[in-house]
C-alpha cells in the first residue's frame, strides 16, 4: 500500500514518492510535493535575476571560466561600474531582460580574448558586436570590412 502525504503548498493528497528527500536529513522528506518545490525554486531563481543581475553574471561567468580554465577576477561591483546600458560598436541600448537570441542582449566581453576575464579587459557589448568580433583579430575585422564593402560597389 503506498502512503500518501498531504502537500503543505498546494494542499493536495499525493504519494509519498511526489515528495523530495531533505538534504540535510537522512531519511527525512521535505513537507511539499516536488511540483511545488520547482515553482518555488524557479520563483526564488526569477527574482534573482530581477534584484541581482550583476552578482548573476559574475557567478555565472566564473563558474564557465573554471571549466574552461580562463582567467577570471570580475565581481559584480566591477560589473556594474562598467556598464553604461548602451552597445559601444552599435550605440543601441542592451538589456538583462532580452531573451537570449536578441541582438542586443548585453553581454560581457574580452576585450583580449588571451587575457581572460580580468578587470580593465572586459567591456559590456550587444549579442551582436559581440557575435562579429567573436575571437577575430582587428586586421581579420578590417579584411572582412574590405571584403563587403567591395561586394557592396560590385568590385572583387
């Protein structure tokens, strides 16, 4: 016979197997289901975002700099002195709250991809600027800017 529990969030008679297990002791289960526990957690995760974007992004960038061994030493304090809300290369205004594929989804970039994310080598950049400058060198950027511009007026 399964044992059923009552959710003390959404109120609702589930087994006991809807529940997840307490981290911090053994044995113990948590008193809401595990539905509830999500929507909290993307909720406590949302406003986050919301109060803490600069403390987001610097956690989230030091977490991918140790995976991939890039020198890193931003903090959010940094973060935030540096940013003025507007793209540098296009003039547009960037944002936190653009969903990811936007163009002019703020970015933080090297600007020295071999130094690593350290201060004085990071500028914040539209998705944009950012994609085209990816790790191409200012000759590479100028060899591209000669190449359309020689299409544009139909030289080759």
């Amino acid at each position: 016979m399964m044992e059923i529990k009552i959710c003390q969030s959404c109120l609702k008679e589930k087994n006991l197997g809807d529940f997840p297990v307490r981290n911090d002791r053994s044995g113990r289960i948590r008193p809401y289901c595990k539905p509830c526990a999500n929507k909290a957690n993307r909720s406590r995760y949302a406003s986050y975002k919301r109060n803490s974007p600069w403390k987001l992004r610097a956690n989230k960038k030091k977490a991918t700099c140790k995976d991939r061994g890039v020198a890193y030493d931003l903090d959010a304090a940094h973060l935030e002195e540096i940013w003025t809300g507007f793209c540098p290369v296009f003039g547009v205004k960037i944002g936190f709250d653009l969903h990811r594929n936007n163009e002019n989804a703020a970015e933080i970039d090297r600007i020295e991809p071999e130094k690593g994310y350290v201060k004085g080598n990071v500028a914040w950049l539209s998705r944009k600027a950012n994609r085209i400058k990816n790790n191409a060198s200012p000759n590479d950027i100028e060899k591209l800017n000669t190449w359309m511009q020689s299409i544009k007026t139909g030289v080759n």
